[in-house]
C-alpha cells in the first residue's frame, strides 16, 4: 500500500550519525533535519501562518487533546479539516493526546481501554483510548498522526514502565487497525522504555514489527538529566529502521538540536522558542538574552547582529525592553518572530553543514558563540 508519507535519506556525516533527508508529505516535502514549531491549539502563538511560512517552517504541530476539548474535533471537520480551519496549507503533525493528559488532564484513570481523565478547562469528564485518539485525528485531517502512547513519568520502577511499553505497544496495534486512509494521513509509531536500556530495545522491536511510515522516540525530556537522556538516546536511535523517519518527541533548546541531530534523529518540536519569548527571554547566536535586563534600557542594536527577522531588521533591545515591560501584545509577537527564525534558520545551516560534511565543525563554532545553554 502507498503511504501518505515517506521518508528519503540523501546523505549520510561521515563522522557521526547526523543524516541529511527528506520527509514527503501530501502537503509538500520536509527538509531534514527539521525544527517543528508547535501550534497547540491550531495556532502557533502570536504568530500568523504566513510569517511561519516566511521564515521557512515546512510543517507545524497540533494537539488531539486541546483540539478535542477545544473547540472539538467535530467543529474542525465541518470547517474541512485543520488545515483549512487555521489557513495553513503545508504540514501538520498531531500528538495523539496521551502526553497532554497526563501533563494537563486531571484525576486520570488508566485502564486497557485507554485514559479517563477530567478535562483541564472545565473539569468535565472524558475518555481517550486509541480509536478515540485516531477519530479526533482523523478529523483533523493532519498529514502525520502519532499514536496513542503513555509516555510513562519520570522516574518510574521497571516493572511499571515494562507494563506501560507493552500496553502502548496493544494501544499502537489498536491505533494502526483503526486508521484505514493510510493513504492520506500516516500514523508515526512511538517508541517506549523509559530509562531502561533492554526494555527501549524491547518498545523499538515490537513498534518496528508493524512497519510504520516512521516513528517517534518517545518518553524524553521528561526531566531527566542531559547525560542520562543523551545516554539512552545514544541507543534508542539505532534500534529504528534506517529508512523510515525518526521523530524525538518534545526536543528542544538549540543544544539538545544538536546532540540530536549528531544521534541520527530527523524531526524534533518544542514549545521554548514561543513560551519563552512570552517571559521576555530570546535565543541569539551570541546566547540567551533576559530582554527586561536594565542594560538593556539604552541598547539601539538589534536583538541578534547575525539575524536577519523582521524583528532584527527593525527595532532594537530597548524597544523590546520596552515592549516587555509594558506588557505590550507586539512583545511576545516580535520575540517569538525572532525565537523561531533564530531556530528554524539553524536548522538549515546544520542542514547545509551536513551537506557539506562539517557539521561538528558547525557545531563547535555555534557551541563556541552561544556560550551557557
Ligand atoms: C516536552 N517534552 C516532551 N514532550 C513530549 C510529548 C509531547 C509532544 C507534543 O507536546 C506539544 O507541546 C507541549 C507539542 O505540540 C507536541 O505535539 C506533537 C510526547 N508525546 C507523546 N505522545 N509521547 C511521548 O512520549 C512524548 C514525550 C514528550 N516529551
Ligand atoms: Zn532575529
């Protein structure tokens, strides 16, 4: 059978894992390595669709859990679907909604049929399970729909993460005899294990055996500490097929980009570059930048020499100072403008730095310039 979408690899770093590639999608194809912005409730936050696509995202990410509560999956059908509903005519991705209810849902009951949970908004009640999570996004029409998995806490004993991956994996098996429009929309598999090394091998094999148009690495960035997680992505990355597309879940700052990219990983998201740009904090090549620092009040430079935004072109540090302290509306739009350009735009330059068979010579420069991560 055709799936909707396929990955192509088309250049191997000769001296680390990092690979150059592409993702094809109905909804054009991705360059990878690739930084996704998160658009949680079919926005991505203080930023309309065409800057996202001027600065050159190629897909955004959505949530099953927020979409369902809000408006409701029903209402984004009718409008034709998400990317109608949010004018967003390239990719989308959705998370299948099991993160979010652990992180947001309240009072939530774990069962082989899926997760009751109280709704965060009104604290009505509610059930996702696997079919449920695969009829929302469905309806969302996204290009790539992950499957419904727990991702187990952090830290959790080995006999309840072991039960937690081969529940997920019953859940996935669920997930993939639900979805028939296989040629529509792709469903990603997601890889368990938590922090156990055998029990990640154990997820990677019984989620590769369904033979999925690609898969995530789940069950990180969860709290752990950097080495820890580093250490088991390290292997994680290896037990997924070569030839099919490899998502690391909720991954992150420019440092974690990297280590990464260096792994072999393809996708990756993360809410830091809008979230942080709301607390007045922005990512430059020379490091982060506190824009409410009062060595800010007289700077009439751009927030970033080397970038080229429209927030850099135009206004300067004490404007946004000003802006933040104000709590003006255009903070958060100019900040999150620069955050996501700054790095979308390293994206492409690992990219070309792959291309080029330099890409730790790349990384030690930007590790070199931005200084304390
Ligand atoms: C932050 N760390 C982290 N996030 C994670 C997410 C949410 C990403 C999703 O959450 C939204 O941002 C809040 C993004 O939109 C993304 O959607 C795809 C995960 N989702 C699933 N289904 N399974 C996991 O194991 C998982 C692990 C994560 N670790
Ligand atoms: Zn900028």
């Amino acid at each position: 059978m055709k799936h909707a979408v396929t990955y192509e690899l088309l250049k191997k770093d000769s001296r680390t894992k990092a690979r150059r590639g592409r993702v094809h999608t109905p909804h054009g194809t991705i360059e990878t390595p690739v930084f996704m912005p998160v658009g949680t409730a079919a926005t991505v936050k203080a930023m309309r669709p065409e800057q996202v696509k001027e600065m050159g995202a190629q897909i955004i990410l959505s949530n099953t859990y927020h979409l369902y509560l809000r408006p409701g999956h029903e209402i984004v059908r009718e409008a034709g679907g998400l990317h109608k509903f949010m004018n967003w005519d390239r990719a989308i991705l959705t998370d299948s909604g099991g993160f979010q209810v652990f992180s947001l849902g309240a009072l939530r009951k774990i069962t082989e049929e899926g997760v009751q949970f109280r709704s965060h908004i009104d604290g009505s009640k509610h059930m996702l399970s696997p079919e449920k999570s695969m009829e929302i996004q469905n309806a969302l029409g996204s290009d790539i729909m992950m499957a419904f998995d727990e991702c187990a806490p952090y830290p959790s004993d080995r006999d309840y993460v072991k039960n937690s991956l081969e529940r997920t994996t019953r859940w996935l098996k669920r997930c993939k005899e639900y979805h028939k429009d296989t040629e529509r929309q792709s469903l990603f598999g997601i890889m368990q294990g938590g922090m156990y090394k055998d029990l990640r091998y154990e997820s990677a094999m019984q989620v590769v055996d369904l033979d999925l148009p690609g898969y995530a690495i789940g069950g990180l960035s969860v709290g752990e500490p950097k080495e820890l997680m580093l250490d088991i992505l390290d292997d994680c990355v290896d037990y997924l097929p070569e030839e099919k597309a490899r998502y690391l879940m909720g991954v992150g700052s420019p440092d974690y980009l990297f280590e990464g990219v260096e792994r072999g990983v393809d996708m990756f998201d993360c809410v830091l570059p809008t979230r942080i740009a709301r607390h007045g904090m922005a990512m430059t090549s020379y490091g982060r930048v506190n824009i409410k620092n009062a060595k800010y009040e007289r700077d009439f430079e751009a927030l970033d020499p080397e970038c080229d935004c429209y927030t850099c072109r135009n206004y300067s540090k004490a404007y946004l100072r000003h802006l933040y302290k104000c709590d003006e509306m255009l903070s958060a739009m100019l900040l999150s403008n620069h955050n996501l350009h700054f790095l979308v735009n390293m994206m492409g330059n690992i990219r070309k730095a792959i291309e080029e068979d330099r890409f730790l010579e790349y990384k030690n420069e930007f590790y070199t310039k931005y200084g304390r991560f």
